[in-house]
C-alpha cells in the first residue's frame, strides 16, 4: 500500500464532506445550540425560582394593607309597605335573606339582591297600640323588642332555616316568641317606651325602657326549666333606675348584660353597672362631647366592652371602662375616629370583629377598625340623607336605607381591616386594658376577643436573642480566629479549624435541646459558677501563661511554637470546673444557697429557667463557627509581605498583630460579624426550645422572649389559610428576609471590596 | 521581676495566650457537647442495677421500702432541696426511675441520699418492659394462663421468658395482619371509595359501574371478615397467659403477658449479658417503631422519613442546581447582572429556614397543593389530598433551601477546571456541549458531590422548615409500602429532628423520655458529621488534583 493511496483512503479526509458526516456535524450542532438553550431555560428558571420566594411573601402580604373595597349590587324601593317608616333592618348569615320591620308591626322578609318579598308577617300590635321604640339585642340569638305605646314591649326572636333540597340552598325565614306571645309590661304606670334596649343570651334576657318620666324600667327574665317536666318556667326580676334627666336619647345594654349605657340630650354618658338586677348602680357620668354639640348614635362594638360614640359634628369615639390602681373602673375616650361630613345617623358594629360601619346625613359612608384605628374606606355612596344600615354577620354586605324610601345593597370587601402601620409596630391601647401597649397575642378561644398583632415585642425578642448571642459568640470567635490564623502552628491548624467548623454543621434542634433540657437547669443549679466562670477562666489563661514564662528554657522548648492553645485545654477545663466547683460553696455563703431566689426576694427580678442567658449560650455556640470560619479567612489571607515587613521593622508579633492585620482585616471581621448575625436573628429551633416563647418586651438577662422565628414556627401550622393572622406571620417571614437579606448583602458588598484590596496590595 | 512582667505585658504575649485560650474554649466546647451526647445517648440502652432499699424521707419517720434504678445525682443546697430534716449545708440526692407508674402515678422522683437505709441488689430483682404504663419493677411470683397457675416454682423465669416469646411471635403475626394486611385492604376500600365519588362527578355513574365497583367491594369486604376472624383467634392466644408479681413495698399486681415487651433480672446478669442485652436494645431502637407516646422504643420510622425525604430532595436539587451553576459559569455573559445574581445566591443561603418553610407552606402546600387538587383529585375534596403538607412539599422545601449550597459548590468546581482543558478540547473540534459534557463536567463531579453531600447535610438537620411543611409526631404509615403506586408522596412522615423536638418538648413525661432524645440526637449529629466530613475530604483531593492539573 503506497503513502498517496493511504491519504486518498483517509477516513478524515475522504468523508469529511460525505452524508453521514454531515449529518452528524449537524446532529452535532442541534445538540450544542439545545444544550445552550436549555441549561439557559434551566438555569434562569432556578434562579427565578429562588427569587420568587421574596415575591411570594410579599403577594401574601400586601392584601393586609389594601383599603377596602364596596359594590353596589342593588338598589329598590322598600319591600312591604314603602310608605310607612321603618322601624330596623336585620340580615342573615349568608346575606341572602333579610327582615324589615315598620311602623304598622309588619315584619317583611325579602331577597336582599332584588328586594322581592320572601315572607310577611303580620306582629298583630293591638290597633289602639303604636310602636314608639325599638331594640335589637345580640346577632346569635337575634332578638328583637317592640316598645309599644302601653309601656310593653313585644319581644320576638327571628330565625332562619337552612336546608338543601336538590343541593340548592334554601333558606326559610320565621319568627318565634321564646317568652310567649303576649308583650311583656314594662313601664307600670302604662307610659309609651321611648327608648329600649334588649339582651337575650338563651338563658336570660334583660329589657330596659325609658318612659317619660326621669327612669328607666329594667326588667330580667330567666328561663329554667324544670327537671320533671319539660316545662319551661319563667322567672321575673326588675327594678326602677332613677336618672336626673329626661331626654335620653339613647339606651344600651351590653351582650353579657351587665353593664348598661345611658345617653342624654346635653352629651353626658352615664355609666351604670346592672349585674345585680335589682340594685343596678350609677358608677359614673361624664361629657363625652363638647357644648352645642348632641350625640347622635350610641353602638356596642362587637364583645359588649366598647360603646362607640357618634354625634352631630360627624365625629365618632370609642369608649371603654378602664381600671386603675384602686381596681376601679371609670369611662374614658379611648380614641377619635376621622370626621364625616355630617351627623352621624347609624352606627352597625360587626359582629365578629373590633370594626364598624357608620352613616351620616350627607349620604357619607365610613368603614373603621378600632384596634387599628384606621378609617378603611371613607365614601360619598349618596346624596340624600342615609337614615339606616344593617351589616351582614359576616361583616361582607350592608343594607342602606335613604330618606327617598329606596334600599341601596352593598357587597363588602373588607379582609384585614385589622392591620395598620400603628396596630403593628406602634403602642395600642386594647380593650381591658389600663394602658397603650405593644402586645401580641394572636389568639383565643372566646370569638368576639381582640387580636393583638403587635409585632415589636416579637422583633424585640429576636434582637434580644442575637444580642445575647453575639455578646458570647463575637470575642471567642475573633479571638480564636485570630489566633488560629496568625499565630498557631499549622499542624495543629489542620485540626483545629475543620473541628469548630464541623460545628455550623450540628443541627440547632440538637442544641436547642441541650440548652433546653440541659443546660437550662445545669445554669440555674450554678447560677454563681456561671458569673465565677467568666472572670475564672480569662485570669487562670493569663496565670499559666505566666508560669510557662517562668519555666526554664529547655522545657519551654520542648513545646514548638503556635501550641499554646493544645497547652491551655486542661487549663481551661480546670478553671470550669473549679468555678462549678466553687458555685455551692459561694451561693451557700452569700446568697442564702439558692441565687434565683434570693435575685428576685432581695432584688425584684425574676429569674426563668429557660431565659436569655441559655439562648446566648446555646445560639452563640451556633454563631461562633460562622464568624470564626469567616474572621479566620480574612486573617489569613492578609499578604504576607505586610507582616513580615512589620515583624523585620521590629514589632512584637502581637504589634503586627494589632496594627497592621487586624486593621487590614476589620472589614472581613466586620462581614463575618453580619452574617453571623444574620444567621443569629433568623435561628429558630433553639429559641423555640430554649426559652419560654412569652412576648415580654425586657432586657433582663434572667428573662426569656418571644422571638420572630420561633413564634412563626409555633403559631404558622395552626392558621387558617388567607386570614389576617396567617398573613401577619407571613410578614414576620418577610421581616425576618429582608433583616438576614440585608445583613448578607452588606457582608457581601464589604468582603468584595475587600478582596479586591488585598489583590492589589 | 515587676520589671520583667512589665516587659512581658508590653511584648503583648498575654494576650496572645488569651487568644490561645478562645480557641481552646471553643474546641472544647465542641469535643465536650459531642462527648455529653455521646456519653448519655450511648448509656441509655445498658441495663443499671436495680438497688431495693428503705427510704426515709425525713429523720424518724416510717421508712418506705423503694425499687428503682438510680440514673442521676447531684448536690445541691439546703434551701434548694427544700429545706429537708436531714442536717449539712449540702444536700446530696439522687434520681430514682422506679417504674410501676400505673401503680404509684410517678416513675421517676428525686430522693435523698442521707434516707436510703438497707440497699441491697437481690437477684431475683426484675424489670419488665411494658406495651404501656412503662417499666415494671418488682418480683417475679407466678404465671398464669387462662386463669390456671402453670408454675413451677425452680423453672418459673425460664417458663416466664418462654412465655414472652411465644407471645411476642404472636404480637409480630398480630401486627402484621393488622398493618399490612388489612391496611392493604383498607387502602383499596379507600381506592374504590374515590373511584365511585370520581365516577359521580364524571356523570358516569351509571348502574354498570357501580356494579363492578360493589362487587369489588364485596370481595374485599370478604377478605377483610376472613382477616378479623384470623385477628380473633390471634388475640384469644395472645391475652391468654399473664404473671403475677409484688413490688418492692409489697403490692400483688397480675400483668397480661400481651403487655410484655421483654423481661431482664439485671442483677444478675454478667458484663457479657449485659453487652448482648445492650446490643439487642441498640438494634430495636434502630429498627422498632416508637411505644408509648414515642417515649419508648424504637425510632426506625423517624429514620425513614428522614432518608427517604432526603433521597427526594436530593433527587429534585442536584439537576437544578448543577443547571444554574453550569447557567451561570459557563453560559451567561459574565458581567453586573451575573454578579447580581451571585450575591443573591450567596445570600438566599443565609435567609433562615423558617422563611423557607412560611413559602413552601404558602406557595407549594396551600396554592400548588390546592391547584393539583382541584385538577387531579376533585374525588376525595374536600379533604386535600396534595394540598396538605406532606412528603413531596417538605422534599421540595427542602431543595429550595438547599440549592444556593450546590449551585456556589458547583460553580467552585467549575471555576477550578484549568481554562487549557477546555480550550484544548474546543481546539481538537468538540462543541461547547461536548467540551462542557465530556471534560469539564466530569472534572467537577467531585465538586457536585461535595455540594450534594453538604445539602444533604444540611437537609438532615433542619427542623423549622418542615414542621410547617409536612412533618408530624406520629405517622400512622410509612410513606413507602407494598400498596401501589408504593411511593405516597402526599404522606405525612416522621424526621429525626422533629422527634428530637418533639419528644423532648412536646411529651408528657419529659424525664422518660430524655435518654431517648440524647441517643436520636447522637444519631443524627453522627450522620451528618460523616456527611460533612466526607465532604471536606472529597473537597479536599478535590483541591490537591487540580492543583496538580495546573501545575503539569
């Protein structure tokens, strides 16, 4: 075979443009542009995915800040007889059905969305009686009281049935009168009923009524039934309640009916205690508005603790009784509300939570949320004057009369009316309590209680927690980082920096549970050693490395350089111990044996196990790895030629130590410090374990907390999806990002610019 | 000498030795954290003598006569001792475990040491593993089965241990029909259930369908009657014997041998005896499913769910995390927004967990859960069936936690290929597909295997996160089973962490519980100790070999 033929028969040459070859180059081809593009598909999705997680919190969050939203679904003249005047207005449930009642004793149920009749009821008032008064107690059991012209009042509850025939809902209105049918006399003497107030809790009902005359009639009835028989035997208390003035406008029994509200025409409120419902008891009058002006409206906010106060200026307060040092309770304003155009017509609290709608005479509509204090919505809806609202249970819809006899109704989207810039991060003054505080507490098993979404005391447990922490974790991890880089042998550097490293890797439920069930009760048992330890251990280092100072050379030198460390670990362990040791001894001698209590008998502080100390021990132990690892780096990486330039010039090595590496090393100190910080405010487990999880806000190290994380991780799986609480914990999450983010990115930023100094010294 | 230790203080040498000292502190207290784990995790499962002794609690009072394994004493002052009779400044007092709580309602109670008076170790002192109520401690006198005493009083501990295991071979069958059996049952009565309810909403119900479904169900419905019959006679046979015992203070107590786990005279067991009991405990506490409100026994499912979550999470971050790095070092133009994005990565590694376990928990659990229920499995709404959390939710929170740790690992390694390898296999005529394919990945698959392990490691560990996402205290069945489709991702599941969590926070007998949660505890630090150990050494050669290549 000759070299030309060899050539010609090249597999190379001679297929190079053939078909297969071809083929494959662009077989090729397509695999290298399809790899491109899906490692680019890949690799951007991946990223979006991880930075999705900021967006998403905030998707969640947002919705808590929007102000709410109203829908006119209706509008149509008064069901019934449009002609006469309405007497009150109620709504079911579902917001499908709901009641009118008028003048002539006709009780209409109606479609809520089109205003067609579903039921009419005929009260049957005796045709020489008037209604002159009317009064709606509590939404569960939906009572309504009837004053009439005699001074009884006619007393009925209505009800709703719900059933599915052909799985539609059908709901069945009907009235029934839990205390007979006949009125229930009020007012002895016969007086017409000016004003009225009922309460019913299925078991009592309290009616009050304000005649003509300067009292009022209280009268309670309670129902027991017998134990033989089915019977239902009804009891009667009553009692006249004298007041000095004759123009009550309006009256107000709270849902537990024990309190009672009174409102004249001059703005006084007075304040009466009826638990005792035969001798009910005045315990205050107060002004509750300027001269000239009157009060209009006077509303229970939702949980009867509450009387929200509107007048004519438009203005409307929130009033509740405060206790103060001698355990008395007196009526005070709590907070105003922004002003409405003009006088305040109605009042409708929901029923479920601290907000409530109120109308005016210029046609104005406002949402408010007390706890918040925050005006949700504030809209003109009409030009005529409003006259009546009705709220839907569910606070999701309202009936709106005008002085034009027409029926306006109204969807509601109003989710999280309960959160404010103030409600979460300011002091708020909540119901029951004697002052403004920061106060979280997000649940309760009672369905009218007051959330209390303060996130500060939380935000305050994680700084605290951190604090501590990096009080324990900063100067061992610097100094040891110090020395590990700069000073010890390199031997013994191989060891000893994978050792504190593998630390970062222990999972912090392991030392949240050791610092929880370990040393938790190890501290308070040598609370003393624990104080000893910290001098102890620092003065036994200095006091070896004396001695071995003093020691003759030729043992000295038997210990190569860069060992100290290895040499002062049974120093160290001596000092502990003899610090524990020494603990009883001292606590016997000086604190009467036992320093928890002896701190909170002669000195007033409270001493909890599972306390701040335990925390900063345990999550700087989580923390020390971090920063040291980081710190260690920096050192490190510090040029040489600076040392050794320093170290010739004629500088002790902890000269060079201090002047020239620590110097040219501080930014990557300060970054180790951040991120460990970061990962200190974000840990969980630990405070979860290692504290008692309570949101006080003191610095106290003997006191425990609440931390961010650890009450994200307690409260998250028990929230219902979407509600406020949920998303609240959603923006503690986010909180929490944006904080450790934050930290990172200057860590980040600062370690750059570092690097790029030291590449160019 | 003043001069010469001014001179010294000047030199700054204290100062070095104090920083001598923080590295001294530090690795002790990391040696000495691993030891106190290692020590009472380990100390758990040797079976202690049990001491019988009178106990007076007060001086010249009437003593009471106590049994019980002492597992812990310490000193502590008068005043924190309660002020007892007992003189001296100090007051030594030791924890006692003395079992018999369905007796004496405490099982374990700190006494004094100044009031133990007669102790003694009989060795005829015996210790009864229960079902439930916990240990039992007292004497061996009798057995019984059904109703008859059978023993005889020279081979009644023979008989007795005999007995137990007879009973347990029982309990085992027992078992086994129970979960596998009729579970396998139960799990396709479900099936149908689902079928018949997807059938009516399909508007296929037709009386055809329904047929096949009913007959189906009759079948199973048979099985399941065969099953309780079988159930039935195992249970006659297994409440049948019971022993009679009295405890130390004279008690008689009769105890169904269906209670009995085990039964040991420690006593009067040698070292060897006690190393095979050991090791038997050791094995049932890696292999057996927790007892008595996790508390006792073994935590075989824990491990389970802990692997099996990390296998999926693993399965699920290596690909999009090798894809992202490979995106980022090799495809994308390097500049400002590359770099962007590497500090975002960077940081996204230090965001905590728990964040991560608030998204998975709002964004996979309740809207990506709840959008394949709606779609894929409208049969068994309203209750969820994806939308609730479970094994695939916490597996994916989990990768997304971990991923910035393989994508920075990845790119590591890929930042080390020597930039002559790549260019060498471009200029021969390869792709940039190929060339990344056939050289450069290869050389970086230790770099993604440290990364792994290290997520790996990380997953391990975390509790946070999965406590809102998937993980519960006690799951009724594994999330691996013989019922197909065999892998039930929509499982809830147990995790080592968790029960630590758990069991040493959220239990009812804290004390019982705790030489439990020191040996879970060792087992996971042990796990992920290696795991990141052979990271570093991987990471390490990794190192040494690229070194080389640059060098050569």
């Amino acid at each position: 075979m000759n070299t030309n033929e060899a050539v010609a028969d090249s597999p190379l040459l001679h297929d190079f443009n053939s078909q297969t070859a071809k083929k494959y180059r662009k077989w090729r081809h397509i695999k290298d542009v399809a790899t491109r593009h899906l490692m680019a598909f890949g690799g951007v999705s991946v990223i979006i995915a991880i930075v999705l997680i900021a967006f998403y919190l905030l998707y969640v969050v947002i919705p808590m800040f929007k102000s709410a939203e109203i829908e006119s679904i209706a509008s149509y003249s008064l069901p019934g007889n449009a002609n006469t005047k309405s007497l009150m207005y109620a709504m079911e449930e579902q917001r499908e059905v709901a009641l009118r009642i008028d003048e002539q004793g006709k009780a209409v149920f109606f479609a809520t969305v089109t205003g067609e009749i579903r039921k009419s009821i005929d009260l049957n008032i005796p045709l020489d009686l008037s209604i002159t008064a009317v009064a709606a107690g509590d939404q569960t059991e939906k009572m309504i009281g009837l004053g009439l012209s005699d001074g009884s009042v006619l007393f009925f509850q209505h009800n709703y049935d719900v059933s599915y025939p052909d799985d539609v809902r059908l709901i069945t209105p009907f009235i029934s009168f839990p205390f007979g049918e006949t009125p229930i006399q009020l007012n002895k003497a016969g007086e017409s009923i000016k004003q009225l107030s009922v309460q019913y809790d299925g078991e009592q009902a309290t009616l009050v009524a304000h005649g003509s005359r300067a009292q009022i009639n209280l009268v309670s009835l309670i129902k027991e039934e017998s134990m033989l028989s089915d019977e239902i035997k009804i009891s009667r208390e009553e009692s006249v309640i004298p007041v000095d003035t004759g123009d009550i406008v309006e009256l107000r029994i709270d849902i537990e009916q024990r309190e009672m509200y009174v409102a004249d025409k001059l703005g006084n409120i007075y304040f009466y205690n009826i638990s005792n419902k035969t001798e009910p008891r005045l315990i205050q009058k107060v002004r509750a508005v300027e001269d000239d002006i009157t009060i209009t409206a006077v509303e229970f906010l939702a949980g009867g603790i509450s009387i929200l106060v509107g007048d004519t200026t438009g203005q409307i307060a929130q009033w509740f009784p405060v206790r103060d040092d001698e355990n008395n309770y007196t009526l005070q304003k709590i907070r105003t509300f922004n002003k409405q155009k003009s006088s305040i017509t109605e009042i409708a609290p929901e029923h479920s939570r601290k907000g409530f709608v109120a109308i005016d005479e210029s046609g104005e509509m406002g949402i408010y949320h007390t706890t918040a204090h925050r005006t949700v919505l504030l809209e003109q809806i009409d030009d005529h004057v409003l006259n009546a609202i009705v709220l839907s249970p569910r606070a999701n819809a309202a009936l709106i009369e005008n002085d034009k006899a027409q029926l306006q109704f109204w969807h509601f989207h109003n989710e999280h009316p309960e959160i404010s810039w103030q409600s979460i991060w300011g002091k708020v003054w909540y119901e029951s309590r004697d002052k403004p505080e920061y106060v979280w507490q997000s649940s309760s098993a009672s369905s009218d209680f007051e959330p209390k979404f303060s996130l500060t005391p939380l935000a305050f447990g994680t700084f605290k927690a951190a604090f501590y922490a990096m009080m324990f974790a900063i100067p061992l991890a610097i100094l040891g980082a110090m020395y590990t880089a700069y000073f010890m042998a390199p031997k013994m550097r191989q060891v000893v920096k994978p050792t504190i490293e593998i630390m970062e890797a222990l999972p912090t439920v392991i030392l949240g549970f050791l610092a929880g069930l370990w040393l938790a009760p190890f501290v308070e048992l040598h609370l003393p050693g624990m104080f000893i330890m910290i001098f102890c251990v620092p003065l036994s280092i200095v006091f070896a490395a004396a001695v071995w100072e003093f020691i003759p050379d030729n043992i000295k030198h038997k210990v190569p350089e860069g060992w100290e460390a290895a040499l002062l670990i049974p120093v160290v362990i001596i000092a502990v111990c003899f610090s524990v040791l020494i603990s009883q001894p001292v606590e016997n001698l000086l604190f009467g044996g036992n320093l928890p209590l002896w701190l909170s008998q002669e000195l007033g502080i409270t001493y909890d196990q599972r306390n701040s100390m335990v925390v900063g021990f345990a999550m700087g132990f989580a923390v020390i790895p971090t920063i040291f690892s980081i710190s260690e780096d920096a050192v490190y990486s510090v040029p040489k030629h600076l040392t050794t330039g320093s170290l010739a010039l004629g500088a002790t090595p902890w000269q060079t130590m201090m002047r020239v590496v620590l110097l040219t090393a501080s930014p990557g100190i300060f970054s180790a410090i951040m991120i460990g910080l970061g990962r200190a405010v974000g840990e969980t487990m630990i405070v979860v374990m290692a504290t008692g999880n309570t949101a006080i806000m003191d610095m106290s190290i003997f006191e425990g907390f609440r931390a961010l994380s650890a009450n994200i991780a307690v409260e998250m799986p028990e929230t219902e999806v979407n509600s406020t609480h949920y998303r609240i914990l959603f923006l503690g999450a986010l909180v929490l990002f944006a904080v450790t983010f934050l930290f990172n990115t200057i860590a980040e930023v600062v370690r750059q610019r570092l690097r790029t100094k030291y590449s160019s010294l | 000498m003043n001069k010469h230790i001014k001179h010294w203080f000047d030199t700054g040498m204290p100062f070095v030795w104090l920083n001598a000292g923080a590295v001294s502190v530090s690795v002790i207290m990391v040696v000495g954290l691993i030891a106190l784990i290692a020590v009472r995790g380990l100390g758990h499962f040797w079976p202690s003598n049990i001491a019988v002794f009178d106990y007076y609690a007060e001086p010249n009072t009437s003593a009471e006569r106590l049994m019980g394994e002492i597992v812990d004493e310490e000193t502590v002052s008068r005043s924190r001792a309660g002020n007892p009779g007992y003189q001296g400044e100090t007051i030594k007092r030791n924890l006692i475990k003395s079992g018999n709580r369905d007796i004496s309602g405490l099982d374990f109670s700190w006494i004094l040491d100044a009031g133990i008076k007669n102790i003694s170790y009989p060795d005829d002192a015996v210790v009864v593993e229960r079902r439930e109520w916990g240990n039992f401690y007292g004497f061996l006198t009798g057995l019984e089965k059904d109703g008859q005493k059978i023993s005889n009083n020279d081979r009644l501990w023979e008989t007795f241990q005999e007995e137990i295991e007879r009973n347990n071979k029982v309990f085992k069958e027992i078992r086994h029909v129970e979960k596998d059996l009729i579970g396998a049952i139960n799990y396709k009565m479900e099936r149908l259930r689902l079928k018949e309810r997807s059938l009516e909403l399909e508007g296929e119900k037709t009386p055809e369908n329904l047929q096949i479904i009913n007959q189906q169900r009759e079948e199973l419905q048979r099985e399941y009657d065969s099953y309780t019959t079988q159930l039935e006679k195992l249970y006659s046979k297994f409440n049948s014997s019971s022993f009679n015992a009295i405890t130390a203070d004279g008690k008689k107590i009769t105890v169904s041998l269906s209670k009995v786990v085990r039964a040991y005279q420690p006593n009067a067991m040698g070292t060897l005896d006690k190393t095979l009991f050991y090791c038997e405990k050791f094995w049932e506490f890696l292999t057996d499913d927790p007892r008595e409100a996790n508390t006792e026994g073994g935590i075989f499912p824990a491990i389970f769910g802990t692997v099996l979550m990390v296998i999926i999470m693993a399965v699920m971050v290596t690909p999009f995390g090798v894809i992202a790095a490979v995106y980022l070092r090799e495809y994308a133009t390097q500049g400002p927004f590359t770099r962007l994005v590497r500090i975002a990565v960077n940081n996204l590694a230090g965001v905590p967990s728990v964040v991560y376990g608030v998204f998975g928990l709002g964004f996979f659990v309740y809207f990506l859960g709840g959008s394949i229920d709606q779609l894929f499995f409208p049969e068994s709404l309203p209750a969820p069936t994806f939308g609730t959390p479970g094994l695939l939710w916490a597996s994916l929170t989990l990768a997304i936690l971990t991923v910035p740790v393989v994508i920075v690992a990845t790119e590591e390694g890929l930042s080390r290929v020597p930039r002559a390898i790549r260019e060498g296999s471009l200029a021969l005529g390869a792709t940039k597909a190929e060339t990344m394919w056939r050289t450069v990945l290869p050389m970086t698959a230790s770099a993604m295997i440290t990364g792994l392990i290290l997520a790996v490691a990380r997953a391990a560990g975390e509790v946070a996160p999965l406590m809102l996402v998937g993980v519960v205290k006690l799951a009724p069945s594994l999330a691996l089973d013989g019922n197909a489709p065999f892998l039930h991702l929509d499982r809830k599941f147990m995790h080592l962490g968790f029960h630590i969590y758990d069991v040493g926070f959220q239990s009812p007998n804290v004390e019982a519980a705790r030489p439990l949660v020191y040996a879970t505890a060792l087992l996971l630090v042990v796990l992920i100790i290696i795991l990141n150990l052979t990271a570093i050494r991987i990471r390490n050669s990794l190192r040494e070999k690229y070194r080389a290549a640059e060098q050569s």
